[in-house]
C-alpha cells in the first residue's frame, strides 16, 4: 500500500510560476492526497479558479503573513499524511520526480530525502559548484568555509599536488557535513544516493512528525534565508538527507521577491550565527571558526565593496554577541527585515 503524501507549496507574488508547478503536479505519477497551496501575495488567487484549472488536485488554499518559513509551517500543521513533499513555487519537476523518492524512502524507511536540485549556470543547468581553482580550494580550506562540489579531479601544479593531496584527505573524512565554522560541505555527488547534513529543502520529502518537531524558525526574514539549515539541525540524524541522483528538480529562481544579492549574503550570514548560538551542537570553538571564515571574506571581497561591508556588519555583531535574531527570538519576536 502506498504511503499518503500532501504536498506544501508557499507563494508570493509568482502566479505563473505557481501555475506551472501546480501542473508539474497535475502530471505526477504517485498519488498526491492534497496539495497545500499557502498564499502571502499582494493579490491573493481565487480557490475557485485553481480548482478549475486543475481539477485533479484536490488543492486547499490558504492564506498568510509575508514569510515563507510561516507559511511552510501553516503547510505542515494542517497536511494530514505521514510525509510532506515541500516544493517552492519556482520549481519545476519531471513526472517521475515524486515516485522515485517515495520509492526510496518506503524502501529504506528514512525520513527525508530530495532529488537534485539544479539551477541554470552559464553551462546550463548545474547542481555542484566546485571551486574555480586550487587556490580557492586552499582559502576554502584555511578559513573554513562552504565546498559545495567535487574536488577530487582538479588542475594543480607539481609544487601543490601533496597539499591538494591532504585537503582531499581532509574532505574525504569529513564527507558531506558541516566545515569548523559551520558552513555546509558537499564534496561527494556519488550516485544513486549521497547523504548529506545540509541542502536545499526546496524539493524534498519529509516525515511530517519530523517537520512538526524541528519547524522552521519564524524569525528568520520573510524570504526565509538560512531556514533549511535551522530545520535540518533538527532532524534526528546528523546527516539526515539522502539525495536521490535519480530525481532532478529544476529551480528556475524567479526574480519575484527576490533580494539584492548583498542583502541575502549579509542576511545568511546573521542566520548561520544564530544558528550556531542556537543549537548545542555547536560550541565556542565553531563559532571561534566561524568569526575566522569572515575575515576570510573580507580578503576575498577586497573589490566588491557592498559584500565587504555587509561581512564588516556581520562580524562587528558576531564578534559583540549582538545579533538580531537572537534578541527577537529572546523577547517572542517573528520575521526580522534586516538591512545592512
């Protein structure tokens, strides 16, 4: 007997793209029980015409303050099936998408699992974003930040081949988890499955119970950035998503509502730190290192002035322990729009 699955979708402000996803939907080949549409538009949509558009679905609207990670988590209290697919609205999936990961999932009884998500690169659509050299593998390494891409192949020098020698190593032993300072490692791709601590959540199927025990943080800002990671360090295992290679959803990464790239970095990071201040997992020494990765980035974006300034914000406020979201969440706050 298959297993019943509801579907979570936020939005805002992208009706065309909440339409093409919705018959994505429509074509599935597993049985979806409800699909969850919970709207925080402007100008919200009409029941009746989704309804008509799509009369296969059996689709509950609902309707929301601007905040994705309030609106996913109205989308998980009322979904009444033991998994939830959480799709975004920008989301584009194959028929099969959804079949191959409940396949997985039944078959292993695991409780979380995406396929790839692949987003459009300059050589099309990409889902590893390796490092562009050594040198910047080497800076990843020394100031522990993000690798988000296969290593064990790169271009080096006779003089740098034994230290690309011990980072492999390195990598290799700490395998998909998080760096010192927290930022999430992926090095191995390694089909059919990978497991990872951390990734993008934006087409994954999840145990409901899990979700309802490990929410997304509402007071994160309105667009949710960093809301992933607070969810996964959750999850009852430290690597508690497997990455179904078979399945490839395909994030478009509408314009709609979308914030100037400063802003989103500066934001993550402010998240990160909460994060690490938030979850026992984490000690002084991480966010030690972490503090450490951002004068890294003050090297590194020694020509872009706006992301120089925002990581000179964000470390002024980690270093003084005085970072936003913490305080909201101290005094029962929800949905901070930080500017830098």
């Amino acid at each position: 007997m298959l297993s019943e699955l509801s579907v979570v979708i936020p939005t805002r402000n992208r009706p065309e793209s909440l339409m093409r996803l919705l018959e994505d939907m429509s074509k599935q080949t597993y049985p979806l029980k409800e699909i969850i549409v919970v709207d925080s538009s402007d100008k919200r949509m009409k029941m009746e015409a989704l309804a008509e558009a799509f009369p296969s679905l059996n689709i509950q609207y609902l309707n929301s303050t601007p905040s994705v990670c309030i609106q996913r988590n109205i989308g998980v209290q009322k979904a009444s099936s033991p998994y939830v697919f959480l799709c975004d609205d920008d989301i584009n999936l194959p028929e099969d998408y959804v079949s191959i990961l409940m396949k997985h999932l039944e078959e292993d009884k695991l409780g979380a699992a995406s396929g790839l998500v692949l987003q459009k690169g300059s050589d099309g659509w990409e889902y590893s974003y390796p490092p562009s050299g050594f040198g910047r593998l080497l800076f990843a390494f020394v100031f522990q930040q993000s690798v988000w891409g296969d290593i064990s192949c790169m271009s080096t020098r006779i003089w740098q081949k034994p230290f690309y020698k011990i980072i492999k190593w390195y990598y290799q032993g700490k395998g998909n988890s998080l760096s010192w300072a927290g930022w999430p490692l992926i090095t191995n791709f390694q089909p059919p499955v990978f497991r990872t601590s951390v990734y993008g959540l934006g087409a994954s199927i999840i145990k409901r119970e899990w979700l309802i025990n490990s929410p997304y943080d509402e007071v994160l800002d309105p667009h949710g950035i960093g809301d992933n990671y607070g969810v996964v360090m959750g999850f009852p295992y430290k690597k508690a998503v497997n990455v179904v290679c078979a399945a490839k959803a395909y994030h478009h990464q509408s314009q709609e509502n979308r914030l100037e790239s400063a802003t989103t970095y500066y934001r993550r990071l402010l998240a990160l730190d909460y994060f690490l201040k938030k979850y026992p997992r984490f000690s002084w020494w991480h966010r030690l290192w972490f503090a450490w990765s951002l004068f890294g980035n003050l090297l590194l974006f020694r020509n872009k002035p706006d992301f120089r300034h925002a990581t000179k914000q964000a470390l002024r406020q980690v270093i003084g322990n005085n970072n936003p979201h913490g305080r909201a969440a101290s005094q029962g706050q929800k949905v901070l729009e930080l500017e830098i």
